[in-house]
C-alpha cells in the first residue's frame, strides 16, 4: 500500500479521459501542490462526476524525475486537467491540480476533488463520513420516481409547493432529497424562501455579476403554512426515519419568513408527532429561533464556512447580522433542549489550519452543538481563497482533522445528513 500513486487523469478538451502513467496525481491543499497519502484514496464512489476543467492545465508529478510539472499538449491539441465531484456522503481530502491560463473563466458551483487511475479504475483521496444510504444511486428507482410524481400532482392538485418538489426539484434537477420525497422516504425538502439577508460568494441560487452560473432556480413564490403542512404531515406519518426540512438550495433564507415557518411548525406538530422537523439556516436570528424551538422545531443546521468571524463575513457577507447573532441562535437551541449541526464547508488548507481549529474548538466549547456535518464546498478554489486571504499556514490535514475531533469531543456526531431524532 506504502507505493500506491495512481496516475495522473486527464482530458483531451472533448470530454475523452484518459491517463498519463509516467505521472502521479498531485492534490491541492490551500494553493500547495501536494503528493496525496496512499491511505487517503479509494475507488470512486457510484454517483460521483469527472468533470474537464476549461482553462487549466493538468498539473503532475514526473514519476522519472520527481518533479511537479505542468503539461501542456503538442501540435496544437488541447490538454485539460480533471477533477471528480464526488458523490454525497464522502468528504473530500485534497482538491485537484491545475494551472490556470491567463483569462480563464471561474469554474462553476461544484466541488473539485484531486483524482486518479489505478488498475483500470477511478480513485479519489475521500472519505465515506455518513453511512446514512439515504442519497445513494441505486436506490433511485426511476420508473418508481416517475408513477409517483404523477400520484402525487394528482392527490394534491391545488398545492403549489407540491408541483415545485415533483417538477422542478426532482424532475428537472435530479435533487435527492425531493427524489426521496417523491418514494415517501427519509428527509423531505421544504423550500418556502424567495429571500435572503446574506449574500454567499458560493450561493447555488443567486449569483450576480460573478461569471458563475446559479447550480439551480431560486424558488419563484412563497407558499403558504397550509401547503406546507398538507404534505409535510403525510410525510412524517408514514415515511421511515422521517425528516422534514427547511432551507435548500434552491431557496434563500428561511428565517426571512419567520410567522411562515412558525405557523407551520405549528400547525404541523398540532397535527403529528412523528419525525424531525429540522431547519437549514445561516441562524441570523436567534429572536426567531427560539420562538420556533418553542413551535416545535426540532433541529437546526447551521452554515459556517469558518468558525472565525473575520472569514465567515468573507464568505457569507451577511446583511444586518453578524457572527455573534449565530452563535446566539446555536445557544437558544441548545438551551431549549434542541438537536444543533454545523454544516462545515470543507476547504483543504483552510478548514485544517491550527488558526481555524482553535476558533472551532473554542465554538464547540461555548455552544456544545451536537453535530458536524462535513459538507465539501461548492466553489472555484482560486476564487474563494483569493476572496477569503487567509494566512498562509499548513493545515494538518482533513483527515487528520476528522481523526482529531473525535478524539478530543468524543460526544459529538459526525456525518453528512440531518438525521432524524425520534424514530
């Protein structure tokens, strides 16, 4: 195992994949080319993407010389680098390796895991952190998916949120959380908001002015506490382990609708009290959270990119909110009894620096949330760490920071879903 270095992939700028034997694949960790432990990588998971990567050039290590190289292909012919995006419930260790031309444009809203050829197939430096199946490919039956989006728009007609789940979250854009709604099973999406009081480098609805592309619509109305709670109670009644979740990314923020959300919970728990009801959110007003801990909600997962304030506001850019008022949130939930994950937006070289592991560690301290979710961020590398500035020091390690944490807070959960709390 000690020599196992899979060969550097690369793309003809075609879309054809191929690999280049006398060179290893490097890894990226902050803006450094590294060479990636043979432990790191394992084969690439089913559901996962390579993706061809327009304006950067594969970067390798010269297995005959020991030398970083930067290749560039003969008589004309294109060479593009490659990156996998892998698929759900794996956290990724390194980002891939390029080199990017003069004027080249910001890769879209994905995250760009390191990849590489062994043996006649595909390995990435990742680990599987949530054995939850919940979005595994082959438990989506698409003959199934299909008889149910017409069984559904058929028992609920009239409800616009209902004809968003079927159409446009899980017809159009494959998400799996509406897939899921859709076989009655596990977490459901519940999108409700068309705002948003923070303004993310990385949004996946809104972008403006950036020369990146939304991953996906924004939801284009705001549907009402009765359409909510008209397909969320069936859902809790009668799916396994169900969850049933505000804030997606197809949304802004959820807490910009507080009476919405309120009267929903509200009016859901009147009616069940099965399942979790849990809340995606940037946590901006710990007023209106601790009136929905009351409603009966019963798990928040909160965003953080960082646990320090000054690269927090970087990313999020919040709007007549700030870092203190998430914390508050966090500690309004826990002292109302409540469940608390911090969605952390994995960045190797920045997550992993001793800096942000300090301010993390003093977060956990203050808050004792229950949970880290390890989620890889959706950006263009290069344009979030030249957004952010971070000091220039070595991480340990994403791997080593997993490893770390639950050693030193053996209590606290690690995963990738929100899980359900009652079932």
């Amino acid at each position: 195992m000690a020599d196992f270095s899979p060969a550097l992939v690369v793309s003809d700028g075609r879309g054809q994949v191929f690999e280049l034997a006398d060179y290893a694949a490097l890894g990226v960790t902050g803006e450094q080319f590294v060479s990636i432990p043979a432990e790191a990588w394992i084969p690439l998971p089913e559901g996962s993407q390579l993706m061809e990567l327009p304006g950067r050039l594969p970067v390798g290590l010269n297995r005959a010389t020991n030398c970083i190289e930067t290749l560039a292909a003969n008589r004309g012919e294109k060479l593009m680098a490659v990156a996998a995006f892998v698929a759900p419930a794996y956290t990724v260790f390194y980002h891939a390796a390029w080199e990017k031309v003069p004027r080249a444009r910001r890769l879209p809203l994905y995250a760009y895991s390191a990849v590489g050829w062994h043996d006649e197939r595909f390995y990435v430096p990742a680990l599987r952190i949530d054995p939850d199946i919940r979005q595994d490919p082959p438990n989506f039956n698409r003959p199934e998916i299909a008889r149910s989006a017409r069984r559904i728009l058929k028992h609920f007609p009239h409800n616009r949120l209902a004809a968003h789940l079927v159409n446009n979250c899980a017809l159009t854009y494959g998400c799996p959380a509406a897939l899921n709604y859709l076989l009655n099973r596990w977490e459901m999406p519940l999108p409700t908001a068309r705002a948003c009081n923070s303004r993310c480098l990385g949004c996946l609805s809104l972008q403006k002015n950036t020369d990146v592309c939304s991953a996906q619509q924004r939801i284009n109305f705001t549907p009402t506490a009765p359409e909510i709670i008209e397909i969320a109670v069936p859902h809790l009644e009668t799916a396994p382990a169900p969850v049933v979740s505000f804030g997606q990314g197809c949304e802004g923020e959820p807490l910009s609708n507080p009476h919405l959300l309120y009267d929903a919970i509200k009016g859901i728990r009147q009616q069940t009290t099965k399942g979790t009801i849990n809340l995606n959110s940037n946590a901006s007003r710990p007023d209106v959270v601790a009136k929905l801990a009351v409603a009966g909600l019963d798990s928040l997962r909160v965003s953080l990119n960082s646990a320090r304030p000054e690269f927090y506001t970087r990313y999020f850019r919040p709007q007549n909110y700030t870092f203190d008022n998430v914390l508050e949130s966090i500690r309004v939930m826990k002292d109302a009894g409540r469940f608390v994950s911090i969605n952390y937006f994995v960045f190797p070289g920045f997550t992993d620096q001793p800096p942000e592991i300090a301010a993390f560690e003093k977060l956990y301290t203050a808050t004792h949330f229950d949970m880290i979710q390890w989620r890889n961020l959706n950006i263009d590398p290069e344009w979030y760490w030249d957004e952010l500035k971070p000091p220039e020091e070595t991480g340990i390690g994403i791997r080593q920071l997993i490893e770390y944490y639950k050693t030193k807070f053996p209590h606290l959960r690690h995963g990738y879903f929100n899980p359900c709390l009652n079932h």
